[in-house]
C-alpha cells in the first residue's frame, strides 16, 4: 500500500503541476490588460506602465512563468487586484465556508442516495423502484440554480426557519477563529444556538447543490447492488441462512459502493469549483462566489489561485479514493500494481 500511494501522489503531484502551467498560460493569453482593467479608465498611460512593472507583466513569458511556480512553492499566489490583498489571504478566509457547505452536501447525499439506491435495488420493478428512478432523474436534469431560486421562494413564502442568505444570523456574535468552520467552532465553544443556525442556513444551499448528486449516486448504486445480487457469493451467503438484511448491507454493499464512492469523491472535488451559482443565490461568502467577482474583474492571480485550489481538492479527492478503494476491494490495488 506505501508503494503504491507512492506512485499515485507523484502522478496527481505531475497533474497538478501541469494544471498550475496551463491556467498560467491561459491566463496570459486572455485579452485585456490587468493593469488597465485594476486602475480604470481615468488612469494615465503612466500609471498603468508603473502598474504592469510592479505586476511583472513587462518581462518576458518564461520570466513570469519561473516567476509565478516560484513564487506558488512558497504559497505566494500573488496579490488581488480586486482587494489589493494577497491572493493566499483571501482564498483562507473564503474557503471555509465553501468547504463547510460542500462537506454538509456530501454527508447530505451520502445519507439520501445510498439508503435510496439500496432500497430500489431490493424493491427492484417495483412501484417504490419506478418512483425512486423517476425521484432521481429530477434530480439529475434539474439545474442547481433553478433548484436554488425555487427553494428561496418556498422558503421565503411557506417556512420562516430556513434562512435564504448568508451563513449566520447578524444578531449572533460568534467568529469561526479555530477551524473557519461554523458548526465545528460553535461546538467546541459550545455556542450551540450558533451550531443550529450554521445549520439552518446550510439546509437550502446544500440541497440545491446535492440534489444532482443524490440523483447519481442512487442510480448507480442501483444498478451496482443488482449486478452483485447476481454473484455466486451473495447466493452461498443466502443458502447458508445468512439474514437477508445482513447479506445487502455488510456483504454486497461493500462491493457495490466501489462505483458510488468513487462518483462522491468527485462529486465533493467538483462543488468546490461548481458551487459558485449557488453561492452567489444564496450570497454565501465562499471561494465559488469570490472566483466569480475576480473573473469579471480580470484578476489574473486570484483566477489562478481559485483554479488552482479546485485542481488541490480535485488531487487530493482522487487520492483518497484511491486509499478507500484499495481497502474495499484489494482488486483494485493489485491491479494498478500490475498496471505500474
């Protein structure tokens, strides 16, 4: 198992450093001047040349280049145009809140899909399978901002608990200082009205950005549960009186959820740089909607950053996969050791 996390981290380690070069590339391709987009129109000619020197955009490419991966092995992502802070700083104080709302999303479709994609599997051609895969297709088609938008007007109509913006109530004076994250800080503070309302909060958001997601992940876990249901195993664990219940859940599960986890450990890379619709409904200050603000700003070192963040979560999501995979089905390790 070291050896073989070995070679999986350089590989992802080789992935990453080539996504760090293309967005670099990218980013220096895109019309516009940084310089003249940060100071405005009204900025005198030599305002803007003084600007593009002190961004180093007057050296040649691969100065810049050496620059920039330089500068990223230091955790130096540059400073924002956009806040004139150091790119690093914003990125820490915006990700805690995507990363709560992403993490909230995941166990949110772990608890939904699974139990769902057990259930229509057991209850196969049944009315509770047609309903579950009709329940799932919804899901699966329907796009996370219109979700979001229509879970805003029911709440604002129907429900006055669940919150439609932000990720606290302004009346609780409470700072995140320890971890960034709302329900854990409020927990070891022991600030639990903090915790209900962090939860409050995250109810509609996570949902929105779950709901195709927990469409997946049923679907196939479904059909996973009834291609192992067909194994000569799960048939000898019947024949030895082994209870039904005992045989889906502790012995074809664990075959079956290969397929679905591998579908939720993309799932949880993915929201990180896919969340920033929903983010910008529900006016969550996560990295998603900060991405967004730079983008239309032209912000070339927080672009980078943000993009480089997703590809870190992305790296790290396929790596522990990897980890979880190797130990639910040995298969897999052995035959990438075969592979290698």
């Amino acid at each position: 198992m070291p050896a073989y996390l070995f070679r999986r981290a350089m590989t992802l380690f080789l992935v990453l450093l080539g996504l760090a070069i293309l967005i670099f590339v990218i980013a220096r391709v895109v019309p516009g001047d940084p310089a003249r987009i940060a100071l405005g129109p009204l900025a005198t000619a030599e305002q803007v040349q003084e600007l593009r020197a002190e961004m180093g955009l007057d050296d040649p490419f691969l100065v810049q280049l050496w620059t920039y991966l330089s500068g990223l092995v230091q955790g130096d992502l540059g400073k924002s145009l956009l806040t004139s802070r150091p790119v690093m700083d914003d990125i820490l104080a915006a990700l805690p809140a995507t990363f709560e709302l992403v993490l909230f999303t995941i166990i949110l479709q772990i608890a939904v899909s699974i139990p769902l994609g057990v259930m229509a599997a057991v209850y196969r051609n049944t009315w509770i399978d047609n309903g579950l895969r009709v329940i799932s297709l919804i899901g699966v088609v329907t796009p996370g901002f219109v979700l979001a938008i229509l879970l805003q007007l029911t709440a604002a109509h129907y429900f006055g608990f669940f919150p439609v913006t932000g990720r606290l109530d302004g009346g609780l004076n409470f700072q995140a200082d320890i971890t960034g994250l709302l329900l854990i800080d409020g927990a070891l503070a022991g600030r639990f009205d903090v915790v209900l309302d962090a939860i409050r909060h995250l109810f509609l958001p996570s949902i929105a950005l779950a709901a195709a997601g927990i469409g997946q992940v049923m679907r196939i876990t479904r059909t996973a549960m009834i291609e192992v249901a067909s194994r000569d195993f799960v048939e000898a664990s019947r024949a030895y009186g082994i209870p039904e219940r005992v045989v889906t859940f502790r012995y074809m599960l664990r075959v079956a959820s290969v397929a679905p986890l591998t579908i939720l450990g993309l799932e949880f890379a993915s929201l990180i740089g896919n969340a920033f619709i929903v983010e910008f409904v529900f006016s969550w200050p996560g990295i998603a909607s900060y991405g967004v603000r730079t983008i239309l700003q032209k912000d070339l070192n927080a672009v980078i950053g943000v993009v480089l963040v997703s590809g870190v979560f992305f790296v790290v999501a396929n790596l522990t996969i990897d980890m979880l995979l190797g130990v639910l089905d040995p298969r897999h390790r052995l035959r990438a050791r075969r592979d290698a």
